[in-house]
C-alpha cells in the first residue's frame, strides 16, 4: 500500500460440531428482529431502542416490582 500498511486475506475457517462453516464474530441471533430504517434513524429515531423500551414496559406491567418497606434502624445506644 502507498502508506507502507498491507492487506491480508484470511486463508483458514472454523466449522461447527455438525459439520457446517461458521462465520467467525458473527454474536447471537436476536430473539426479536427489528429492522433499522435508515430514514427513520436519519431524523433520530432509534427503533431498536424503542423496541427494546416497548418490551421493558410491557414486562413491567405482567411483572411490576414491588415496594420493599425499610426495616426499622437498628438500636446502637449502649446498654
């Protein structure tokens, strides 16, 4: 290259137990799919957020926390 770097090409690959190629770094599939809209990210939507907020709500509401009451201080005083 004209800045002294270089280019390499990978010349090995890895395979699964089944006998299938593996994309190395590929992470984890997501369990919900939501397909980012580069118009509405263009005019500052996020709809990965947005989705993710939707499902945090609607756990809240099948599972809201509850209320833990503080206990009473503890008695210090010497006896």
């Amino acid at each position: 290259m004209v800045d002294g770097g270089s280019i390499t090409v990978p010349t090995f690959g890895i395979y699964s137990t089944k006998g299938e190629w593996i994309i190395e770094g590929h992470g984890v599939d997501p369990d919900i799919p939501v397909v980012d809209d580069p118009s509405l990210m263009a005019k500052g939507g996020d709809p990965q957020l947005e989705r993710a907020i939707q499902e945090v709500v609607k756990s809240l509401k099948k599972s809201p926390p509850t209320e833990i009451k503080k206990p009473k201080y503890p008695l210090r005083a010497g006896r």
